[in-house]
C-alpha cells in the first residue's frame, strides 16, 4: 500500500467534482482533494486541471495541516472559511438514528442498501448496549417496532466504540462453546453482521459523501477485522441430480407447478431468490435457448454483473415453452400478490417459496438458507465440471475472488501417489494409473 507521503498516494484521491442543473452534468476543471484531520473534514479546491501537479498540492497541503492544524492551514489556503474553532454548522453528538439519517440522505447508497447495512448495525447497537428486544419488536401495528427503534437509534454514536464491537463479537461466537459446528455458523453469523455495518463507515462510499456533521474522532469499527474461517460449499446433504428427479416426480400438477419453476431457476440456472421472485417471460428467448437477466422495473439486480446471458439446457425448454403458454401474468412465477417498491426484503412469491422451502427441508436440503444452497449447488456443479472462472461468469460474481472464496475447483484429483507402494508399481508408472483412474471417473459420470 502506497504511504501518505508517497506523491502517488494522492493521484487516486483528487478528483473532478460533478455537478447536475437541469438535467445536464458540469464537471469543475479543477482537481479538489477531501482532507481529514482531528474530526473535521473539508473538500478543497487545488486550482489545476493537471492531475499530477494536484496530486503533489494534495500532499503539500496535508501534511501542511497534519503539522500546523486547522486554524493555521484556513488561514493559508482558505482565508475565506471560518477558523477551526467557528464550526456553526456542524451536528456534534450524533446519534445512532442521527447518524443512520445522515447517511440515507446524503450517501450515494441506495435505500435498500443503507436499511439492510442499518439492520446489522441495529443489532450490534442492541446487544452492546444490552437493549433487550421481545417479539414486540417486530409489531409494525401496535408500535412495538417504533419503540425498540427508538431506543436504538437514541444510542450516542460515540458510545458504541470498537473495543465494545469486539467484546460483543467474542461473545457472540463464544455461545456456541465447545460446538465446532455451531461455533463455525456463528463465526459466519458475526462476520456477516461486522461486514454489513462497517460499510456504513466506508470512507469512500459514505464518509467522502457526508458534510455538515462531526463524527467520533474513533469511528465504531476502526481496527475492527473478521474472524477467519472457511466458506467453502463443501454440499448440502443432498445430490443435486437426485433432488431434481425428485422436483420433476413430486412438485407436479397445476397447484404445485410454480414451485417447480422456483425450484429450477434456482438450481438449473443459478438465479437469486428476488431474481427468480421477478424474472419475467420477455428476458427468455426461446430460439436461441437463453434467458437475458437485466434490470427490468421492478427487479434491480444486486450488481452490475448481475447482468448476464445465461444459456438454457435443451432439456429443460419445452417445460418453460409449455408454461410461457399458460401463462397470466408478465411474470414466470406466477402470483396473486402485485410487485411492490419497496426498500425493504419483501416477495411477491413468498407463498410459493415458503411452500418449496418446506419441500427441500423434507428432502434433507440443511442449512438455513434451503432455496440460496440450490444456486450454491448450480455454482458448485459449474466449478467442478468447468472451473473456477466458468462458475464465476455462472453466478454473475463482481470478483472472481468471491467464487474462489466459496467453490472447490476439483476437476483434477491429485494424490501424493502412496498407493503404488499397496499396489507394486513404481512411481513412474503412477500418472498412467491415475489418467486411466480419471478416465473412469469420466464415463462413470456420464452414466
């Protein structure tokens, strides 16, 4: 990682600001730089269009402040803006609800984003500060959601400090005791719940976005990491090509034929939960034996390279021509509850997904999350009969890293070769045996 005092450090942060009047974008010709120092953040102008010559200004200009502080560096480079110590506008003693508030107005995070970022940051706040919530929580009715709510969100900002974090991340995994199992899962849970709130405080998402507010001079999760451990899908207690013969026999008829199109979206073409939930009959192209997954008016896709062209098995076309010419509705699975904007997790389908989750559990699917393991198993598949790269594009992953930190790539099997000494052979003649050993695999396979 490049040092601060490294003039390439500041080629990455100056930056043109962008601005939109009347439905056109300006662009200011002259680099700015956002700069941090004892709580307080200001964006300032360096006057050229040249980046390298506002990349070495940034660097002037910092360590200029870092040295001599607010008041003498406004004094010099901004004699236009109050001393450090006249900060009128600024919103100290920010609560959590304030802070939460900040970040949905001013942030360029999506609403669904900053509520599914806030949830994790709720219940870390909650178990900190050991504000204990009943199933009245969840009562959007009668005000028992408005409560607990508010007691959160009245929690001081300052309080929730990363040493409290990790004492809560400790305990959270240390239930589970002396549970390898259960002490993974909750390892996994923690990990998850970590991420998710520290991206509230993502310095270029969020922090570079905020003004008119003082943060703790500590930030939350400063200094705060996750605990490792494996992710690997390793399968789900079924075989995958048994549970699909088992979907075709059982999950038949008119009254259960949307849980079958649930099902293979899922397993047969990797699609998500809210994917499969708002896929419509336009993105198939029954010609070409492809299904075109983009954004539509109600789906948004959970990123760019959600987008994909996924080629469909030919096996698989007459159920979804027969279907395509049953249908009602715009939709594949059909529905009798309307789509809806919302920020929240919500499903048109939620009938018919709880109905097949109840089906995967009865067929020994494990894990909490029945319908995501059958993509796990569709990307599992891909991994093993085509690589890595292959179940990456499959799955539509931002980063080839996110499948390697998933999927085994186990289409070579490897061994150290010991069984030549079981068997007499030499070691030489050990990569014959274990091509021909290979080859039969292949053609058990194919059987």
């Amino acid at each position: 990682m490049t040092a601060k005092n490294d003039v390439r450090y500041w080629y990455d942060r100056v930056r043109k600001q962008r601005s939109v009047r009347a439905d056109r974008i300006f662009e200011n010709p002259f680099y700015s730089v956002q700069l941090q120092h004892a709580g307080r953040r200001m964006e300032l102008s360096l006057g050229t269009a040249n980046q390298a010559e506002a990349g070495a200004k940034a660097k002037q200009c910092y360590f200029y402040l870092v040295a001599n502080g607010w008041d003498a560096f406004l004094a010099k480079y901004r004699p236009d803006k109050p001393l450090s110590s006249e900060k009128p506008k600024a919103r100290s003693n920010l609560t959590v609800g304030d802070y939460l508030a900040v970040v949905a107005e001013q942030s360029e995070l999506s609403a669904r984003t900053v509520e599914n970022y806030a949830k994790s940051f709720r219940r870390i706040v909650s178990d900190v500060m050991k504000i204990k919530g009943t199933r009245k929580r969840f009562d959007y009715r009668n005000g028992g959601r408005i409560t607990w709510l508010k007691k959160v969100h009245d929690v001081a900002l300052i309080e929730i400090t990363s040493d409290k974090i990790r004492a809560w991340k400790k305990a959270f995994i240390d239930r589970a005791g002396n549970n390898e199992l259960l002490r993974r899962r909750y390892t996994i849970s923690a990990n998850s719940f970590c991420r998710q709130a520290r991206a509230l405080f993502g310095q270029r998402t969020v922090l570079a976005k905020l003004s008119g507010v003082e943060l703790p001079t500590a930030l939350p999760f400063a200094g705060v990491t996750v605990e490792r451990t494996t992710s690997k899908f390793y399968g789900c207690g079924v075989e995958p090509r048994g549970l699909l013969r088992d979907a075709l026999k059982e999950l038949t008829g008119p009254e259960r034929q949307e849980e079958l199109k649930a099902f293979l979206l899922a397993l047969v073409l990797g699609l998500r939960r809210k994917e499969a939930d708002l896929v419509e009959w336009s993105s198939f192209d029954f010609e070409a034996a492809t299904l075109r997954l983009e954004p539509t008016k109600w789906l948004r896709l959970k990123t760019q390279e959600s987008a994909a062209l996924l080629p469909i098995e030919p096996e698989f076309l007459p159920l979804f021509r027969a279907w395509r010419a049953k249908a009602r509705t715009e939709f594949v699975i059909e529905s009798e509850t309307p789509p809806r904007a919302v920020s929240y997790q919500w499903y048109r389908c939620e009938e018919v997904f709880d109905a097949l989750l109840a089906w995967l559990r009865a067929k020994g699917v494990e894990g909490e999350k029945p319908f995501h393991n059958l993509r796990k198993l569709y990307g599992s598949e891909m991994a093993s009969l085509h690589g890595i790269h292959a179940a990456s594009g499959a799955l539509r992953h931002a980063d080839i890293r996110t499948t390697d930190e998933h999927y085994v790539d186990n289409r070579v099997t490897r061994t150290a070769g010991f069984g030549s000494v079981l068997s007499g052979s030499s070691v030489t003649e050990f990569p014959k045996q274990t091509f021909a050993w290979r080859k039969s695999r292949r053609r058990a396979k194919k059987t």
